[in-house]
C-alpha cells in the first residue's frame, strides 16, 4: 500500500490521517475524532466501549475498520483503528455528543437534498451550478462543463444497453478512454494533477475538458453503431473511441508547441487569479 501520512487540525486538535494512493482514499484515526467529539480523558477507552456495542448491534462499520500504523504522541508507529470517510461518518452518527450534531445535521441535509433531486433534477442541476460559482469557475467552463456531464449519462446509459455493469467496468473503460486520448490512465492523470479526492474533470483546463467530453461522445456513437455484445468488444471501441481523439490532441500539441494534458488544477488556476488581482504576476 502506497501510503501518504497527514496530520490535519480540527480546531485546536490533531487528528492523523493516511492517504492511499493505490485506493485512492483517506484513512482517519478513530480514536483522534473521538476525541475531538467527546473531549473524553480517555478516547482509547471510549472508543473501546462503543466499538463493543456497535458490534453487539451488529453494526458492519466496525467490522470493516482497517488497523494501520501511525505515529503516536510518544514518537513511535503504533498500531491504531481508521475509517475510511464513508465509515467515519456512520460512525459519528453513533456518537452522542453536542459536537457530533453539526455533522449529523450535515448528513441529513444532504440526504434531503438527494431525495429532493431524484424528485425533481432541475434542483440537481441548480445546485451544481451554485457549487461551482462558489468555487470561483468561470461561466465559460461551467457551461462546457454542465455539457461534459450531459455527455457522460448518455455514454454510461448507452454502456448499461450493451450490459456494462456500474462500478468496476464502468471505471474500466472510463480508463481506457482516458489514456487513449491522453495518454495516461486516470490514475497517473490525477497523480499528474496532484489530485486525490478531488474530481479529475473538475480540474481540467477548457481544452483537457472538451477533448475528453469528445472522447466519451465518440465512444458514445462507435457503440451506437457497432452495438458490442462482450466485454472485450466494449473494451475495443472505448479504445477506438478515445485513440480517435488522441490523434487530434497530437495534432493540436503540434501547432501549439505544447503539451495539452497538464498538471494545472483548479487550485493552482486560482492561486494565478489571486496573484494577477493582486499585481503579483
């Protein structure tokens, strides 16, 4: 396991946690959080305690929880229980403590807004919108990017007509496409971009955007056309779909002297908008 080791403040507290390139997720100090939560003399004991009666509860949570080594307040790697930020949350949800409820809150209001989306999509759509003006996009990309997810259904609805299944094979060939059009997998991509949970489309300049929605709306119509059967044949037109617009990249790079696949992310794109407004640049 490819690890990253991280200690992050929680208000005046720290809390370790370990980033896994090879799953691509954060894992979290159990006992750490308890302690933010509950300001408990002992979290090690608490959490001790509820980790029993969840189990008797028959809470999987638990159950699932890695053990992994980190460094502890004497100096030396220890082993410790963390959650991933999934399992972390349902575990909060079990923690009786006045600073638990704002995250308890948070969890139901985002649950409330999904049901409210399924129900209507529009609102769906609204609140993509706002998320990324709050994060300071330009109108010009959210629109292409608004069109790029527009992009994505249908090339993940035409998959599920051709018996693609969600998840794993879905990633699969979302994988293919990407290293055929630009040359690397989706995971070198994002380790180019320095991203780790972070949407790798949400970080990708105009171009990088539009010649992946291109990749994904070619692969789109070769399936349309060709309607493959075997997973293998899927496989075969995710290649063909992306190494089309591979070529195109290659000819674009050419006249501008240039490489189009960056490692320029949203946060360094800011960082340069900060620095000119300032006179920096």
């Amino acid at each position: 396991m490819t690890t990253a080791n991280s200690i992050k403040l929680f208000e005046d507290k720290k809390v370790r946690s370990v980033w896994d390139g090879e799953q691509e997720k954060w894992y979290i100090s159990i006992v750490d959080v308890i302690e933010v939560l509950t300001e408990s003399p002992n979290p090690q004991v608490y959490w001790r305690v509820l980790k029993n009666r969840l189990r008797a509860e028959g809470n999987e949570t638990v159950t699932n929880c890695n053990g992994l080594k980190m460094l502890a307040h004497d100096g030396k790697m220890r082993m410790t229980d963390v959650a991933d930020v999934e399992q972390l949350f349902r575990l909060i949800q079990s923690v009786p403590s006045p600073k638990a409820e704002p995250f308890k809150r948070w969890l139901a209001e985002i649950a409330r807004e999904r049901l409210e989306e399924m129900d209507d999509p529009e609102r769906g759509i609204d609140r993509v919108l706002e998320y990324y003006h709050r994060k300071g996009y330009s109108d010009k990309w959210i629109n292409q990017r608004l069109k790029s997810i527009e992009v994505r259904k249908e090339l993940t609805d035409e998959w599920e007509r051709r018996g693609v299944q969600k998840g794993q094979e879905f990633a699969t060939l979302t994988d293919i496409i990407t290293s055929s059009w630009s040359g690397l997998t989706t995971k070198q991509y994002r380790q180019l971009k320095e991203l780790k949970t972070e949407s790798l489309r949400d970080n990708m300049t105009n171009l990088e955007l539009a010649l992946n929605t291109l990749a994904e709306a070619t692969t789109t119509e070769i399936s349309k056309e060709h309607k493959p059967k075997t997973k293998e044949e899927n496989r075969q037109v995710a290649a063909r779909g992306g190494k089309i617009v591979g070529h195109t990249r290659k000819e674009i790079e050419a006249d501008l002297g240039k490489s189009i696949v960056s490692p320029v992310n949203a946060k360094s794109v800011k960082a340069l908008k900060k620095k000119q407004e300032f006179g920096l640049l």
